[in-house]
C-alpha cells in the first residue's frame, strides 16, 4: 500500500498534488502505513479514504477505494455508520465492539460485525481534519461464540463432532496434511501422502522431511524448515519431491508453527507444471520458427540480388577471355566497366547489411550537417525530378554531429528516392533539422531514445503513406512494397542500422494519404568545429619515384600483392605483411616506413595494435586502416587514433590513390 500512495494519481483527487499535503496529514499517512493493526484514515469535507495493508481484508472484493470518498465506499452501510463519522468529524472518538452492519464486499449483501474506533485527527490548530478508524473484524468470532452459546448445553458432543470433522477432515481431504517437529521430522501424514507419493505412513513417519526431497530441491526444503522454527511466521513454499516409485511431484506447501509443531497443507500441483513447462517449450518452438522464417527471408534476399550482380561479373570476364582470345581487344573496355559496375553494386549490397546488422566501418568525426545537407540539394533535385519541390530548412547555428559524412549522406539521398517513389503524380519533400535537447520525459516518449543533446534531421513527403502494418515492418532487411525489380528492400533497414551504430535512431511516422516523415537523431558532438566532408577527385593510378617508404599489412594473398603493385606504380617504396607478428618485426625499427597500410583483421595482433607499435617506433608515420568487417570498428565510433584514416572494403584503385595521397599530405603530381 505504500507504493500504491506513493504512486497514486493524488492530483485527481480532493487532496492535490502529495507536495501540497499538509504536515498534519503527511505525519498521519505515514503512520497509518506503518501500522499492522487495520487502519484506515479518512480526511478533509470529502472524506477522502487512505488505508494501509492489514485494513485490504476488510474492503473485500470492493472496488479500489484508495482515494474514493469515504461515503462511497461503505455507501451501504452509511446510513448506519455515517452518524458516527459525523460525530468523529465533532470531535468524539467512538469504540464499539461485535457492531453488526450489512455490507457489500463479495458481490451480494452480508451480515458482518465489527469491533472499531473512529477518531478525530487533529490539525496543529487542534482543529478536526479527519478521523482513524482503527478496525478489527469480529464475525468470525461472532459466529463462534453464538455457536458456542448454542451448543454450550452439549459440549461433549459439540467436542466429539468437531473431533470427527477434523478426523473425516484429515482423512478424505485431497491435499496432503502434515504434522512435524522443528527438528523436521514427521510426526503425522494424512493418506493424501501416500496418494501422492507412494510412501506409507510407517515409512513416512520418524524421518526427515528432507529425505524425501528432490536431490535438487533438499537445500530449499531444509532452509525452509529452520525458518519455520525461528520464525513463527507462515510460509509457502513449492518443491519436488520423490515419489516411491522413481518419479518426481511438485507439491505446493503452506505451513505455520502452531503449539510446538510445524502444521503444513501441500497441493499436488505437477500438472500445472507440466502445462507450464509444456506452453514454454511451444513458445520457444514458436521463436525459433520466426528466427528461421527470418533467416530464411534474409538468406533468400541476399542470394536473389548477389546472384544477379555475381552474373554481371562472371559474364564480363568470360567475355573479356574470349574477346582477348580472339584478338579483338578495343572491345573489352565496355566488359571491364560492366563488371566493375555490378561489383560495385554487390560491394553497396554489402554495406547495407553491414549497417542493417550495425556491424559496418563507421568514420565518425562531427560532421556539419547543414553543410552537407546544402552540398547535397543540387543532387536531391536531380533525384526527385521537377514534378517534386524540395524545400530545405537549415539553420546557421546547427551544432556538429559526430557521424559518418558519407553514410549520412547516403542515408538522405536513400529518403529522397523513397520520398520521390511515393509521390508518382508530384509533391513536396521538405529537408528539416534542429537541435534538440532530449529530457528524461522527452525520451521516455520516444523509444530508444537515451537522453541527452542531438541534431535531428527530418525528411517529410506528402506522398502516399503507409499503414500500420507496413509500418511495423518497414526497418526489415528485405521488405519492399516496390514492384519486383524496383528495390531490394534494404534502404530503410540500412538507415536503421546505421542510426543505431553512431549511437542515434530513426524515427517514422505515416499515415495513408498524409505522407511519411523519417526523423534521424544523430548524437551531438563535443567538438565544436565540424571537419569539411571529403571530397572525391579523379587521381592518376601512377607517378614518378619518390622515396616515400610505406608498409603493406594484409593477410589476404590477392589483396595484398594488388595493393603493393598499385603503390609502386605510385612510386613508392613498398614492403609488405601478412600478418600482425611479421609486421610488428618490420616495424622495429631498422627500416624507416612513413606510411603503414594495415588490413584491421589480421592473425595474431590485428591492425589498430599493429598501428599503435608503429606510432610508438615512428612518431610521425602516417596510418591507413583497411576493412570490410571489423567487430572493434563497428561498435566503437572512437576506435581510429588520431591521424588514422580508415578505408572500408571493398575499394577500387582511385580510391586507395586518393587515399595514400591524402594521408601523406601531397598531390599525385
């Protein structure tokens, strides 16, 4: 009941807000809290009810009445015990013993009696605020001692009956009854112990309670045991116990020190959980075939789109042989820019479950978001065609967010496309962001939302909209309403993905025929200056010599020895390793290396520790780290030092030139 008070919605109520009571009726509440004797206090004109846990018995089945008028509770019975409360209110505090009243607690009227007190509560003015009405109920006893007067003529024969009742009691009753010492030996057991368990009496009674445990369950039963001889207190407890024939029961006890001796009642309750453990293992079938059925759409899907870009590139080079063979080699330039092509439709295929399954490379740097955005509308125009206005509203003082550039942009222009599919007859898509400060009752609203600082960006169509279960399933790899051919179903997913990797989410809202707003909230970097987005220009693969020295760690044999021939047509100096340890001992110091190119998975040390002893040994070396698929990577966005560049595989040649030339801080010329 104390949490129920702590918890009620007492604003609703007469008394107002908890920080508005009195002290007067804090000091009151409290102790009527504390107290185990039935206590209930009523206060003010409205007579507003609080009660404690004992007084619960007394209410019955009666709607909650926490907060309820006083009248209202015990309206059936206020025509009676309305005057005493008056009189309370006065200033008269009244006892009554064995009262009789008609009430209303179980669904139909019945004769109750009652032995209580209302007191006045008095404020520090001594003026009356309310009334105590301390209760306890009495008809039980009432019944008891009319009964005894009845019978009080015959009393051996009242005591001979009640002898045979307990008897007939103990010996038809369903539940097993048991009597033991404190010791836990059993003294007596009803013959629902042998129904149950197979034991006899005389091979039950003198042992051990314990004895009959499950091997699994005696601790439980023999502390149970020792707290109900150091604590006359009831319990309950529910175990497995053997039965004589090799099985196992579960019986449901309850059991209470009584004149020296432990009385216990125990209810076979095997069935339930049988049933119980029946319904677990239906559910855990049930998830195990939603987690195939997905795996299922999720290995389809992907075996769909990669063997169609595969054939774009198996077919090219099969060409390519062919053409070569037949000497007829202006024609292989088409094939090699149709392979390169469908490669890198599989390499952006990849990426979108990388950042569905939120295990991508992140470059995370704060990133100025209005920038970008402004960078990117000439492109988003193009996208949406002229039939769709684009609106942007920026603005100038929008805080930088620690994200990805390129992700974040692509991100965009993924909601772009599907904002312009959603608008086939034309519309409005309207680019908006914002800084926001997330409180705890702002995030609890939002769901996943953590609170703290964000940028947020939102992109608003008028198009289309979707319905509630489309809705439910629109973050799902794989999942289109696109007619086939149209979409892969992965730009939503990747979004979601990417959002919750960098620490954020994506937020949808849509209604059919009112368009759809995707909300991105991107986490509010500490940094106050925003690094320009980079830039993609076309480099020369080759140059003169030069006497930078860099070192190529990769444990992929093709990828490596590609990777060392494009830097030494570069012009460097190249050396190379395939694995972290081979590394490590070129790095130690006999050669000079300005430049380290290291894959970040490698065996033995991977590359961010490989890179780290290169730092220590070379200072002012500069740092490449190379992934397709790194956990560290993935799910730190601080996993790059200072001065480390990270290239995400897979990359073509310009963009391992455009890299190398960037970190060694000079043109290709």
């Amino acid at each position: 009941m104390s949490d129920k008070v702590r918890h009620h919605h007492w604003a609703d109520t007469p008394l107002g807000p908890v920080s508005s009571w009195p002290p007067t009726l804090r000091y009151s509440v409290e102790t009527v809290l504390a107290s185990r004797f039935p206590s209930c206090l009523v206060w003010g004109p409205h007579f507003t009810t609080i009660y404690n846990d004992a007084f619960r018995l007394i209410l019955g089945n009666k709607p909650e009445a926490l907060g309820r008028s006083f009248k209202d509770v015990w309206s059936e019975a206020w025509a009676t015990i309305g005057p005493i409360a008056e009189r309370a209110y006065a200033g008269e505090a009244t006892f009554i013993e064995d009262f009789e009243l008609e009430v209303n607690r179980f669904g139909q009227p019945e004769q109750a009696y009652f032995t209580f007190c209302y007191s006045p509560v008095r404020d520090d003015a001594g003026n009356v605020v309310g009334m105590l009405d301390t209760v306890v109920e009495t008809t039980s006893k009432f019944h008891a001692m009319r009964q005894w007067r009845d019978v009080a003529a015959s009393l051996e024969e009242q005591v001979a009956q009640r002898t045979a009742d307990r008897n007939r009691l103990w010996q038809l009753s369903e539940d097993v009854l048991l009597v033991a010492r404190f010791d836990g030996a059993i003294t007596a057991v009803n013959p629902a112990w042998t129904a149950t368990l197979g034991w006899s009496e005389d091979e039950t009674v003198g042992h051990p309670m314990v004895a009959f445990a499950h091997a699994d369950d005696m601790q439980k039963v023999a502390k149970a045991m020792a707290q109900l001889a150091i604590e006359p207190e009831r319990r309950q407890i529910v175990a497995r116990y053997r039965h004589r024939d090799g099985g196992e029961r579960w019986i449901a006890w309850t059991a209470v020190p009584s004149d020296g001796f432990i009385q216990a009642v125990g209810r076979d309750t095997t069935d339930e959980h049988v049933r119980e453990a029946a319904l677990h293992n239906a559910e855990d079938r049930l998830r195990q075939s939603q987690k195939m059925e997905a795996v299922g759409q999720l290995t389809g899907g992907i075996a769909h789109d990669f063997n169609n870009m595969l054939q774009g590139v198996v077919l090219p080079l099969q060409i390519i042989r062919q053409r070569m063979a037949q000497g007829r080699y202006e024609e292989v330039g088409r094939y090699i820019e149709s392979g390169l092509a469908s490669a890198k439709r599989a390499a952006g295929l990849t990426q979108r479950l990388l950042a569905f399954s939120r295990r991508q490379p992140l470059d995370s740097r704060p990133v100025d978001l209005q920038a970008s955005l402004t960078g990117l509308e000439s492109m988003l125009k193009t996208t949406c065609g002229e039939n769709i206005a684009l609106q942007l509203a920026l603005p100038q003082d929008l805080w930088p967010a620690l994200t990805d550039a390129n992700q974040f942009e692509s991100a965009v222009v993924n909601l772009a496309i599907n904002a312009r599919d959603a608008m086939p007859g034309g519309g409005s898509l309207r680019i908006t962001a914002s800084n926001v400060h997330a409180d705890a009752a702002m995030a609890a609203s939002i769901p996943g939302l953590e609170p703290g600082d964000y940028v947020c960006v939102t992109v608003r169509d008028t198009g289309t909209g979707m319905t509630g279960d489309v809705i439910a399933r629109a973050f799902d790899p794989f999942f289109t309403t696109k007619p086939l051919g149209q979409g892969t179903g992965l730009g939503l997913s990747m979004i979601y993905g990417f959002m919750r990797q960098s620490g954020g989410i994506a937020v949808l809202d849509s209604a059919v025929g009112q368009g759809t707003a995707v909300t991105l909230y991107f986490m509010r970097s500490r940094h106050q200056e925003a690094e320009a987005a980079p830039t993609e220009a076309l480099t020369p693969l080759s140059g003169a010599r030069r006497p930078d020295s860099i070192l190529v760690v990769e444990d992929d044999d093709t990828v490596r020895v590609l990777a060392v021939e494009l830097l030494r047509d570069m012009g460097f100096q190249v050396m190379e390793a395939a694995t972290g340890n081979a590394a490590m001992a070129l790095l130690s110091g006999a050669v000079h290396f300005d430049l380290l190119v290291s894959d970040v998975g490698l065996p033995g040390p991977n590359g961010r520790q490989v890179a780290d002893y290169a730092r220590e040994t070379f200072p002012a070396i500069k740092i490449i780290l190379m992934t397709g698929y790194a956990e560290q990577a993935a799910m730190t966005p601080q996993f790059l030092g200072a001065h480390m560049e990270l290239l995400v595989k897979p990359f073509d040649a310009q963009a391992l030139v455009a890299k190398v030339y960037a970190a060694m801080g000079q043109g290709s010329a």
